[in-house]
C-alpha cells in the first residue's frame, strides 16, 4: 500500500494526474486490499469452524430418523388430519 500511495503522489506532484484522480487511485487500492483481508479470514475462520458443522449435521442426521414419527403426527394433528 505505502508503494502505491508512493507512486500516486509522485503522479499528482508531476502533474499527470490531478489530485481527485489520486483519491479514486488510493481509494481503489485500499478496497482491493481489505477485500483481499475480508477473504482471507472468512476462508481462515470458515476452516475452523468446518468440523463443527460435520459434527453437527452428523448429530442431526443421526436424530433425525427417531425424531420423524413424532414430527409426522405433529403436523398431522396441526392440519387436523388426524
């Protein structure tokens, strides 16, 4: 970042570009880098949080068939079906 912010100013100091044109320049290039940022924690915490989410959906699915008989007559009972 700081090479660019740099390179940015020297631009604007040589007059080849206006100093407007230098905002949207280090305005951009600070987007690019938190995004970058955003991504990689997103994908660091996602990489934690992965055997938690097996062990879970494992747990659910485990449950689940026990669980469907008890569900069906629920809902049976609330559409008044029963």
């Amino acid at each position: 970042m700081q090479t660019d912010r740099s390179a940015v100013l020297s631009l604007v100091a040589s007059g080849r570009i206006t100093p407007r044109d230098a905002e949207r320049l280090l305005a951009v290039s600070h987007d690019r880098e938190d995004t970058i940022l955003r991504w990689a924690l997103c994908l660091a915490f996602g990489s934690m949080l992965l055997p938690q989410v097996a062990n879970a959906v494992t747990t659910i699915g485990q449950a689940l068939p026990a669980l469907l008989p008890a569900m069906e007559r629920t809902l049976l009972l609330i559409g008044g079906m029963v």
